[in-house]
C-alpha cells in the first residue's frame, strides 16, 4: 500500500516528522517497506531565468544563452527549440546529477563555445515523458529559488506492508485514523457530500441469488450520471495516482481508482450506452465468457458471483469488470456501481482465474459494510465535479448491513496475556481512539466498529491496546524453570542422526543436504516415482517427485564435484527418503557414497573405491547410531540399484534390513549420467531397536588373568561360498573359549585349485578356570576344523 | 705376587682399551676373567697359599677382578654407544616428506545450527519435536486458523502431491508449525518444544530455495504471557549469537495462528557487507511469533479458558548465513566440497553450552 505524506496529510492534522511517523507505522503493525522522495533527485536543481539567447556560431540548432540564477549568470549551450530570452527554466549546474539521463553534468564546450550547466526537459528530470523542449516555468517563478520548494515537490511517497486483517488500512484515510489513535495527530473529519438525484435511473439491479449463494452479493447500489464528459483527469489527481505507481486512465475510471485507494471503497462504472436492459447480480453459468477489462477472455467454473446485462456478464463481482462496458473518452452516460461481495467467493474467484486486482484484495479482506452508502456519495460527487453531467437518484438491490458485532473484555487480560500491567481506563481510551465503544463494567461489553471486521475475541482487543500502547513496552520475564530432566531434550531417534552425522563426518565424509524431491524418471531407478509422490506443481520438471533414495541426489552431487576437479568425492547426507505419503512412508537414512579413485600418494598406491569402503561406513553409521553391530548379519541380497554381485545388506535377523550397500549398478550409473567407480550405502535409522534398559551403568568387566592364546588356521574352500559362514562356523566352534576370528589373508591363484579361495583365520582362545594344556588345544582345533567342514565344506590347507 | 698383579692389571688395561669391536672386548674378557684367564688363573691359585699370604693377596685379587670387570663393562657400554651411532646414521629417514592426512570431514551448517539451537532450548527446558514433511492439508493449514480462502495461502507457494482417491492432497509443509498441531493433539499442557526440520515452499533466488529449514517454538501453559516470550527470544538470539545482549524490536503484525501476534528485529549494522548482531542502526527481520490463537487451541481439543502459550517461527538457514556469513542460500543444497570444506564443521566441534556454541 502506497501513499504520499501529502496525501496522508489530507486526513492527518500533525506537526510529525516524517521519521517519526515512519517510526509510529512500524510500531502499530504497518511496517515500512520503503520510503522514496521525488525530491532527493530534484534537490540540485533552481529556477532560473534566460536573460538572452543567441544562435550559436557553428551549429543552426544550438543556441548559446546567457541564464541567471539570482546570484550568478552563466552561458549555456541549449538545443532545445524553445530556448529563448525571458523565460523561466529549471536549472542544473556542473557536479549536479541529471536522473533521467544518468549523468552528471560537467563544464564542457560545445562545438567550441563554453557550456556551464544544463537547462532542462521534464524527461531528463523524470518529471514526464516531454523531451520536446525544456520546461518552461510561469513568468512569476521566482529565480533563484530551488525548484523542490517552488514545485512543492518534497512529497515523499511511503510503501507500506499490510498484513491480511488491516483491510482497514487499504485507504489512506484508515492509515490517517491509525496514526491519530497512536497519538501522531488529529484525524480529519472525512467529509461526505449528499448528492440529490434529480431523476430515476431507467437501468436498475436486481440481485437473483438463491439461499446456499445468498451471501456472494448482499447490497448494491447504482447511480446513473448523464452527459458527463469524460477527458484526461485534473492535473492534482493524475498527480496522486503517480505517486503511487498507477497510471491515470480517463477520469472517470481515475476516481474510482483514487477512491479505491483513498477510502478503501472499490467502485466501478460502466458506459450506460453499453449495457443493455438491467443489471443483474447472479452466479456465472459453467463454460460462460466474458473479456474483462485486462483485455483477456474468461471462462467461468459456475462459482462466481457476476454483474451481468440482458447480453451477458459484465464484471467478476468484486474481482474486475468488462471490456465491452468499459467507458472511453465517448463515454456520456454511466452507471456507477457499489456493492458488498463475499470476500470468501471473491477470494476464490480471483485466484481461479489468477486475476490480482484492487477491488479483490479489498474485497476478499473485507470491506467496511456500512461505508458503502458514504462510498456512493462521495464517488458521484467527484463524477459531478469533475466531469459534470446530472445524477440519478441511487437504485439498489439486496439490504443494509446489519453490524452489531460486540466483544466481551477483561481488562487483566492485557497482563495475564500480553505481559503489560495497564490500567483499564488506559485500555478503554486506546479502544475508544480506534473507534471502538465500551460499555458496562469489567468485563467490559466492546462494540466493533464496521471497518474491524478482523477484530473477533478478546486476544485481539489485547493487541490492539498493546499495538496501540507500544510493543516495545512489554517487559522482557525469563521463563520459570521446570523439572526438565538433562538429556532429554532429544529423541533417542534425533540423538541417533546426529551421532551418525559426527561419526560419518570423522571417516573422512562430508555432509551434504540436498533437496527432498528429484526427478521422478530417476526416482524409478531407486525403486519410488508412485503416483502417491508425484508432486502437482513443482517448481522445475527436475524436482517433481519426493525422493525414494538419497543416493541420486549425492551421485549427481559427486559427478558436479568430479567435474569442477575432486578426486576421490566423499559425501553424505542424513535426511528423509519417502516410500509413500504417509507419516510411517518417511524414513530417515543415513546414506553415504564414495566416487572416484583415492588421490595419489607416496606412501600407498592409489585406488578405485570399492564394496569394501562401502561396507565399512555402513558399519560405521551403524555402530554410532547404536546399533548392535556385533550381532548384525551380512546377506548378499541388496537393491536394484547396486551391482547384484558387489553389493550386500546388513540385517538383524533375516527380515529387519539395517542397511544396504554396494558398488552402484552400471545400468543406474548411466542412466544417472554419472561416472564409475562409486560406491553407497544407506542406513535405515528408524529400524535400529532401541536401546534396552535406562541404567547408566555397564555390565561389571570380566578380564582373565590367564594367558590367551592364539591359532592360525588356513582354509580351503568354495569361492562362491560366503566367507561369513566359515568365520560364523569358525566363533561358533567352541563359545567358551574362542574370543575372536579374524581373517588375516584371502587368496586365490597359483597353488589354491581353481574355483577355491584360501583364507586363513586367527583364533583367539582364551581360558576360563585355569591355563590351556596342549591337549586342550588340541581339542578346539580339531572342533574348529569339523565347523568349518560341515558349514562351507572347507579344509584346512595343507 | 704384588707386582704380578699391578703388571697384570696394567696389561690388561691396556687390551681393554685396544679392543676396538665387541668381539675384541669379548676375548679380553675371556683371556682374563673367562674359566682360563689369567684373572682367573691367579684366583685359583689362592687354594695352595697359607692362610695368611691368603689373607693378604685375597682383597688383592679380588679387587683386581673387580676392576678388570668395571674396565670391560665401561669399554662395553662404550663400542655398543658406537655401534648404535654408526647404525642410526643409516637409518635417516626424511621425515620432511608430506604424510597421509587422518580423514577428515565435515558437518553441515544447518545441522551445526540446529544442534546449536537445541541446545541453547535444553537450557530453557524444551523438548526437540518433530513432524512428517508430508503433511495434511488440516495440519499445515486449517488447524493453525488458515481456511482455504485464506489470503495468507496465497503467501505460501504450497507445493501439493497429486490429489489421492478421496480428492485428499498432502502438502508439502509450508512450515514447521504443523508440528506445534502434532504436539498439542498428542500430549498434555504443560509443554515446550521446538520443531526443527525441513519445509518448502515454490520459490527461488538468493535468499529463497524451494527446500529450507525452519525451527518453531512452543509453550503452552496456563500463564506463560507475550512478556515471557519476549525475555526466551533475547535468551535465545543473545546465546545463539554469542553477544552481551540484543535490542529487540517487536511489531505488530499478524499470522493467522496467533493472537496477538508480532515479527520481531534485531538490532544490528551491516559494516563492510557484514552483519553484526547486537548493535548498531539497523534492523533485521529475524522471526515470526505470537501467543497462540484461541481457534488453534480450540483445533486441538485444547480449552483456551484454561491454557494459553506462545509460539515463534525462524528460519534456521537465514540464522546460519548470519552468524556464519554465508550470503547464498542456494549454495546450501548444492553440495559443493569447496563449500562444505570452508563453511562446514569439524565432527568434534560439537556445540555445548560450557565449550561454546561456536568453534
């Protein structure tokens, strides 16, 4: 909402500043967006007068003038046609900054005679589109004087931000009433002319709405106005749309505008000559047209409310009129128009047909019921004034409002929720200034003026006081401590990612956070892209799914590293992935992935990252989000999107998967378009078990005091055979003693039988009761050799 | 014999210091001390003298082997002192050479940021909440006193998932306020959350991507005042940015789940394309809140005759390019290694309230 001090200054008797009243708006709810002074460019400039102009001695169109400014004279090299002695001219000196040309002026010589200065048109100083000539001042301008105080043009023009419940504040008059209630000065009294019409309107409204849609139009009234005139708008009007970014029309469709934005009071007027037969208010029929005054054609669902003629629609009530009864400078006979729609309906209507006007914003916050009257009056008296013509008397259709809205108020409530210790006749005066009334004793009864439609409960009377009063005045008051407990603060789930992150973070991996939607072509690969994460509108075609997988995003993101030049790309990311739209459908994963071959070094070669690295991040997130990885189980099974021969799951049991990892599918690496190698993991952060237990405490720690002892045993088996097995086998050969398996080389090659792989194990033993002797030994070895026969065939290599 | 032993000793002293290896000391030691040395040699001897030459030329050998045990040992510790010098001389190796750096990562800002907020709110005794990003149209909208006329749906760029078999369409959450609907349906007043998490909204330039974070705040009690609320917001933002203190400037303005409602600045400068936070002549939006709107309460089953509370709304990406510098949020979600390696943090820099919230 824009408006020009001056303007505000029709309405607001006040000796402010402009940076106090900046100060109070801020203060009261209307927050300054900017403020901008046609005067700040203008500031240079001075009248001055043309003492003599002679043409130029090397050009024909150039004349070199003696000008004075009061208090200096200077020459001038001036081209313009109408540069001659005795006229007054506006004035820019060398250092001064012309706006509309975007340069500063400088001592210069043209075609060889000196120039100091510039006399200038009303383009060059953006005060209009004439470049013909220079301006020309009246004969009484005095010289010497700057032209900011001779044009009165310190007028600056403020940008304010209205919150959806301010339709009160949608006219500058309502501003002005604002700023009077918050002590910035005296409101003027809105005067409101009665315009007597001196005849019946031979075109009337009726309003043809059954119950369910009775509420889409409840009041409208019209005037006939005959042999108007309908030209350019006075100067001071064309001035104040301009002011704030509107463009004069004709004055007919300006006055509608400037009531619009003065009082708040959309309005419209049609060519009477245009319509034919009555007017009527009634919803649209499905798959009606009518070309609105934006020049566009629309096509009604059936759910407006329209202003329609015996030949169709003519206006989206409440929205935008009809081009075909649009008044032009031919326009003799009007109808002017105002009436009360549903701001509801009008809402909708607009955003259906994407229309944005004045009269919808206005509307769809709801406009004061009982101003319409005044609106009508005030509106046909400036069609009088500055058109002329003769008045009809005012035809209407529906009822008046009926407002009685009263609001019940306990004054203590301005401390026990607004935290401000105010007397309650403070409270009353301040709701007395904004033009409420209050009655009884506390709790007091509030009658609701007609334009606070916004104003429903007692909370809302709160923040009028306070608004009113000053925000800032509310005193700060520290919250009481509770009973919370340490450490509760996050959920074990919420502990759980963020351990996870710091631990991915500690291996080397940096945590990235991409977007939660992908394309849906490649959600596919990843296993999602249903027709339940479809998003309808999304912002590019490459974003229109939810994400199955956070693998795609870091994949795309490792290849946009990879090509700006890293090497060895490791990234992670801990976020939400979606199997379905529902709340259980969002899991969160911990997903990592590795791409590229390790940067050389000297002291170890450098490698394609692998399954393996895979794998142990995944054990690695797994372990820090307290998962029981002692116990977890490798499956060769994993996603389609992994290569089926290098790629795994780690489970708890068969079914509950914890993870899955592996070198990523050829196929899904080129259908992403990125390049080999990478390798991934995602972890399902959700599916850990919960830690058991709340004691802090750990089981007491057993260590024995006789020597442990260790084996090596090398094993000969099946290549297509898991090793996992024979190291289960292995552990599972003797439980009491055998502490650790671990294997120290896997080999294949010259010396092991094709189709077999050797791989020799470590087995810790360690003794309960008293020291192994050589036959017990003995006896474990030969049980861990019948293990491992019996679970993966192996033999002990010879 | 005396003079035997003295020839002896000075003889021996002599070998002693031409051995010039371990195995020359080694056939000294042997030659004089060894089973047929001539140390040992002499103490044998000491069986077929009487009791008196024995008495005297006893201490006398004794005392020679004594010494010819010191003189070897000392020349001992000597050769080997010489030995392991001349073999660390070939055992140089050039430790100036570059090592193989222990990885190291990074975590993200927003995830510093919120690790930071939720422990600065521990402090103040909230719980960390959360809700699905998925949302229904009741949870992001209507209960939070957001009807679908509402001018302030337009405000939002929802994103919508296709309408499901009802005509049903989830949202994505347009906020973070859902969560504060979520908390109240499901748990009992007294309470205070924050709800940190990801929102979206159909939007994009420097300053808005179509995914960003948001943390909302919520008290409800049966007396907590817009007067509380503002001391816990100069708690926060005087913690978050490690200040003295803050100048808040509340306005009034307005969101349709609280009443009465305010958006809060903070008092800063912008110096040199720097903001700096807690003085100075500016301004800058910083947040949303307000006491909660009775409808709200109403919407979750709660009875606004008895409980009220207040809640606040901040973006948690706009609070990290503040506090950290960053100046394009778009940079947030791109992933880059060059920007996480600069902006991001190290695994061990975790906020605490006694270390400090930044590094």
């Amino acid at each position: 909402m824009k408006f020009s001090l001056n303007w505000l200054k029709d309405y607001l008797e006040t000796e402010a500043s402009l940076e106090e009243i900046l100060v109070k708006l801020n203060a009261i709810g209307l927050e300054v967006d900017s403020v901008t002074n046609p005067a700040d460019a203008l500031a240079p400039f001075t009248v001055a007068e043309v003492l003599s102009a002679e043409k130029h001695p090397d050009a024909d169109k150039l004349k070199v003038c003696r000008v004075s400014d009061g208090s200096e004279e200077m020459q001038i090299v001036c081209g313009a046609p109408n540069a001659r002695a005795g006229i007054k001219v506006v004035l820019g000196r060398p250092g001064d900054y012309v706006p509309g040309l975007d340069v500063t002026l400088k001592k210069a010589k043209i075609r060889g005679v000196a120039s100091n200065g510039m006399m200038c048109s009303a383009k060059e100083l953006e005060l209009g589109d004439d470049h013909d000539g220079i301006i020309e001042l009246p004969a009484d301008a005095p010289v010497g004087l700057s032209y900011v105080e001779y044009a009165g043009a310190d007028n600056p023009v403020i940008d304010i931000e209205i919150t959806p419940n301010r339709q009160d504040c949608l006219g500058v008059y309502g501003i002005a009433r604002d700023l009077a209630a918050a002590g910035l000065g005296t409101l003027k009294a809105l005067n409101v002319p009665k315009v007597d019409g001196s005849f019946d309107s031979d075109v009337l409204v009726s309003i043809d709405l059954d119950d369910d849609h009775a509420s889409a139009c409840t009041q409208f009234l019209g005037r006939k106005v005959t042999g108007v005139k309908n030209g350019p708008s006075p100067q001071w009007l064309q001035d104040r749309l301009k002011e704030i970014g509107q463009r004069p029309i004709s004055a007919l469709v300006d006055i509608t505008n400037y009531i619009t934005h003065d009082l708040g009071r959309p309005l419209h007027v049609y060519d009477a000559g245009k319509l034919t037969g009555n007017l009527l208010v009634r919803m649209a029929d499905e798959g009606e047209t009518f070309t609105a005054l934006d020049d566009k054609n629309y096509t009604a669902t059936g759910e407006e409310c329209v202003i329609a003629d015996d030949a169709g629609i003519q206006g989206f009530g409440g929205v935008i009129g009809g081009l075909e009864t649009a008044c032009d400078e031919a326009t003799t006979d009007v109808v002017l128009e105002a009436a009360l729609f549903d701001p509801v309906r009008t809402a909708f209507t607009g955003r259906d047909h994407g229309l944005i006007t004045d009269a919808r914003y206005r509307f769809e916050r709801g406009v004061d019921p009982l101003f319409i009257r005044d609106g009508m009056e005030i509106a046909s008296q400036m069609i009088l004034d500055l058109c002329g013509g003769e008045a009809s008397r005012v035809f209407e259709a529906g009822a008046d409002t009926v407002w009685d809205r009263t609001v019940p108020f306990r004054s203590e409530r301005v401390m026990t929720l607004g935290g401000v210790d105010l007397a309650a006749s403070e409270s009353i005066a301040i709701l007395e200034k904004l033009g409420f009334t209050v009655e009884g004793d506390d709790p007091y009864t509030v009658s609701v003026p007609s334009w606070r439609c916004d104003i429903v409960g007692e909370p809302d009377l709160v923040e009028e006081i306070l608004r009113i009063h000053g925000y800032d005045n509310i005193p700060s008051v520290a919250l009481p401590a509770t009973n919370h407990k340490a450490g509760t603060t996050l959920s074990p789930r919420q502990k759980r990612a963020r351990t996870t992150k710091r631990r991915l973070a500690s291996v080397g991996m940096h945590e990235a956070v991409t977007w939660s939607f992908m394309k849906r072509e490649q959600a596919l690969l990843f296993g999602g892209g249903g027709d339940d994460l479809v998003v309808s509108n999304p912002i590019s075609s490459e974003l229109d799914c939810m994400r199955p997988s956070i693998l795609p995003n870091l994949m795309q993101a490792a290849q946009r590293n990879k090509d700006r030049g890293a090497n060895g790309v490791a990234l992670f990311e801990v976020g939400p992935v979606y199997l379905d739209d529902t709340e259980k459908g969002q899991l969160l994963v911990a997903a990592g992935l590795r791409a590229g071959v390790s940067e050389r070094h000297w002291q170890r070669p450098s490698a394609a990252v692998s399954v393996f690295d895979a794998k142990r991040d995944a054990l690695a997130a797994l372990e820090a989000a307290g998962a029981p990885v002692g116990n977890v189980q490798v499956f060769t099974e994993s996603a389609d999107h992994y290569h089926p021969g290098r790629s795994g799951s780690l489970r708890l049991g068969p079914k509950n998967i914890l993870a899955v990892f592996g070198e990523l599918h050829p196929k899904t690496l080129k259908a992403m378009d990125v390049d080999a190698p990478m390798v991934g993991f995602e972890v399902y952060l959700d599916r850990i078990p919960a830690k058991r237990g709340k004691s802090a405490a750990k089981s007491a720690l057993f260590v024995s005091k006789l020597q442990s002892v260790e084996r090596d045993f090398a094993f000969l088996m099946d290549a297509d055979k898991p090793a996992a097995n024979l190291i289960r086998a292995v552990k599972g050969a003797d439980k009491d003693h055998i502490v650790g398996v671990n294997v120290f080389d896997v080999y294949a090659g010259k010396g092991v039988p094709e189709g077999q792989t050797s791989i020799a194990v470590s087995v810790s033993l360690e003794p309960k009761g008293e020291t192994f002797s050589d036959k017990d030994i003995e006896a474990i070895s030969t049980r861990i050799i019948a293990a491992a026969e019996k679970a993966v065939g192996a033999v002990l290599r010879a | 014999m005396q003079d035997q032993i003295s020839s002896l000793r000075s003889i021996i002293e002599d070998e002693v210091g031409a051995a010039n290896d371990l195995a020359a000391l080694e056939a000294v030691r042997v030659a004089t001390l060894g089973k047929k040395g001539s140390v040992s040699g002499l103490m044998k001897g000491l069986g077929g003298m009487s009791p008196d030459e024995r008495k005297t030329m006893g201490p006398l050998l004794n005392a020679l082997k004594g010494e010819v045990a010191t003189l070897i040992a000392a020349r001992k510790a000597v050769l080997e002192d010489a030995a392991l010098d001349a073999r660390l001389k070939t055992e140089r190796l050039d430790i100036t050479l570059p090592v193989l750096d222990h990885p190291s990562g990074s975590v993200h800002p927003i995830s510093q940021v919120m690790d930071e907020i939720a422990e600065i709110f521990a402090g103040l005794g909230f719980d960390v909440a959360e809700g699905p990003d998925l949302e229904s149209d009741f949870h992001n909208f209507t209960a939070l006193n957001i009807p679908p006329e509402h001018p302030a749906r337009q405000d939002h760029d929802t994103f919508y998932l296709a309408p499901d078999a009802n005509g049903d369409r989830k949202v994505l959450r347009t906020h973070t306020s859902p969560v504060q609907i979520r908390t109240m349906m499901s748990k009992e007043p007294p309470i205070r959350i924050i709800a940190p998490g990801r929102t979206y909204r159909s939007d994009s330039d420097a300053t808005h991507t179509p995914m960003f974070h948001q943390v909302e705040g919520l008290v409800i009690d049966k007396d907590t005042h817009l007067g509380h609320l503002k001391g816990t917001l100069e708690a926060f933002l005087k913690a978050f940015f490690e200040v003295d203190a803050v100048t808040l400037r509340l306005r009034p303005s307005y969101f349709p789940f609280t009443e009465p409602s305010m958006e809060v600045d903070v008092q800063c400068s912008f110096d040199g394309g720097m903001v700096k936070i807690g003085d100075g002549n500016d301004w800058l939006e910083i947040l949303g809140s307000g006491m909660v709107n009775t409808k709200v309460l109403e919407a979750c089953d709660l009875d606004p005759t008895v409980y009220q509370g207040f809640a606040f709304g901040c973006g948690i990406d706009r609070l990290a390019m503040l506090k950290y510098g960053m100046n394009d949020l778009r940079a947030f979600f791109d992933a880059d290694l060059n920007w996480l390696r600069h902006y991001g943090f190290r695994a061990l820099d975790l906020p605490t309230i006694a270390g400090g919230l930044s590094r």
